[in-house]
C-alpha cells in the first residue's frame, strides 16, 4: 500500500502574533484556515493524544 502524500504547513500572520495560517495539502484536495492561537493549541493537544495512545497501546 502506498503511503499518501499529504503537506501540512502552518505559519504566523503578520501583524498579528495570535493567528495563524494552517494548510493542508493532498493530491486532490488543498484546505486553507486561518485560526487562533487557542484552537491551534487545542488541535495539537488532539494529535498529541492520539500519538501517545497509540504508542502506549503498541507497548
């Protein structure tokens, strides 16, 4: 099975240092949001779990 191709790319606006611009890549499909600081933090809380749950479960 291939792996896909997926981009992520995540950057700050200027001017403002509390939003941010979070892009998501595939060969079909290409996402764009702009979002604060707080949902940004709360997304990578998400990941973060989810990563450590699988870990731990492969354990």
């Amino acid at each position: 099975m291939a792996k896909p191709v997926i981009k992520v790319a995540i950057r700050r606006i200027k001017g403002n240092s509390n939003m941010f611009e979070f892009v998501i890549i595939t060969p079909f499909m290409k996402s764009q949001f702009v979002l604060p600081r707080e949902m940004l933090n709360k997304m990578r809380i998400a990941i973060e779990r989810v990563l450590f749950l699988k870990r731990d479960n492969q354990s």
